[in-house]
C-alpha cells in the first residue's frame, strides 16, 4: 500500500480512537472496539516509512490530531494558502508524500 495511503487509513483509525475515547459505547463495546482499532493501528504503522511515520506524530501533536489536509482549487484547506506548482506536481504526478509549505499538514488530493 502506498504510504500516503497507510498515513490516510491511520488518521482515520485515531480519529474513531478518539471519537470512542471520548464517547465511550454504554453497551460495553467500547473496550472490544478500541482494542481491535489499536491492533489495526499497529498493523498500519507498522508498515509506514520511519521517517513518514515521525512526521506524521510530530503533526499531531502539532494540530491535535488534523494532520492532513486536502488540496481544493489548488489551496490547502486547511490554511487556505495556495499551494506551489512544484508541491501539485510531486503530489499529483509522482506521488510523493507533500507538505504544506505554510501550515506543515500533509497535503493529499
């Protein structure tokens, strides 16, 4: 899997950590759920690039959690600021993991 790909399907695996942690299940599945979230996480992470995966938990600890961010009309959307022609081109064309030059998220399109 490609590692942009691991860094989406693990942001949305702690997201729904969070979402559990945060609101715990009242018929008891929480700790079931949370449990085999945590051994898909490991699985992922395991198979994210050492130096993706450090960017990756620097950026959460960053932004609480909102680590990437979409590209739309060429901009980022989470700052808004429009991204360089070199960025777009690593990003769409070769598909190299891109980060906002203004706000660090990691951009995907």
């Amino acid at each position: 899997m490609h590692q942009l790909a691991l860094l989406s399907e693990l942001n949305r695996i702690d997201e729904q950590i969070g979402s559990l942690q945060e609101n715990p299940s009242r018929n008891g599945e929480t700790p079931k759920l949370l449990s085999e979230l945590m051994r898909n996480r490991e699985d992922i992470v395991g198979q994210i690039d050492e130096k993706f995966r450090r960017a990756f938990e620097r950026l959460q600890t960053r932004y609480k959690g909102r680590v990437l961010s979409k590209v739309v009309d060429n901009s980022c959307s989470s700052c808004n600021i429009g991204i360089s022609s070199l960025s777009l081109n690593a990003l769409k064309n070769r598909g190299e993991l891109t980060f906002c030059e203004y706000c660090g998220r990691i951009l995907v399109y």
